[in-house]
C-alpha cells in the first residue's frame, strides 16, 4: 500500500512539473507578464541576462504563497519585460535564517 501510495504522489509531482507554462517576459508587456501568473498561478519566466551576454536566467514565478512548498516564503522579484526594465512578480524562496528569525522574534 505504501508503494503505490508513493507511486501516485511521485506521479503527481511529475505531472505537476511538466505541466507548468514557460515564458519569455522580454516579449511581454509587463502586465500581460502579471496577468499570465495571475491566470496560470506558476509559469517558468527564462531571459537573456544582461550583465552576461549570452546567459540564459529562469525562475518559476508564482501567484501566491500557496504555490511555494513547505519551508519557503513568497518574495518580491523584478524581470525585464518588454515595456520595463523591473516588472514586479514573485518567487518562492527558502527565507534566509537569521532573517527570519529576527522577524520572527520581532513579530511574537
């Protein structure tokens, strides 16, 4: 039973993993950016850099805490987009430890 059980979850995984969209937000307005993470609540953003000529930068962008796994926060980002250099989007990421515990302790 337990195999089968970790079977469907390692199936789902993958599904959700292929399935997500990828985009190029240099060929987006910044809104239309917004508005297909909005839509889809996780898609691939991937671009060319710009310090680096030729270096290829992508993230997975998301609506909402609910789209980030256990253990990482939602946090503000910027990506290039057709009609601004900072689009403001966000991403998931594993909060920086004494950071957050500073936070932490100042919040409770």
């Amino acid at each position: 039973m337990k195999t089968i059980l970790l079977a469907a979850c390692l199936t789902l995984v993958a599904a959700q993993a292929q399935a997500i969209s990828r985009y190029d937000p240099t060929r987006m307005s910044c809104g239309k950016v917004q508005s297909t993470i909005a839509r889809q609540g996780a898609v691939i953003l991937r671009y060319q850099s710009t310090r680096v000529p030729g270096l290829p930068l992508y993230d997975r962008y998301v609506l909402s805490q609910q789209f980030c796994t256990m253990g990482e926060v939602r946090t503000r980002a910027y990506v290039p987009s057709a009609d601004t250099k900072s689009c403001p989007v966000y991403i998931c990421k594993r909060p920086d430890n004494e950071r957050f515990r500073h936070r932490f302790i100042r919040r409770h």
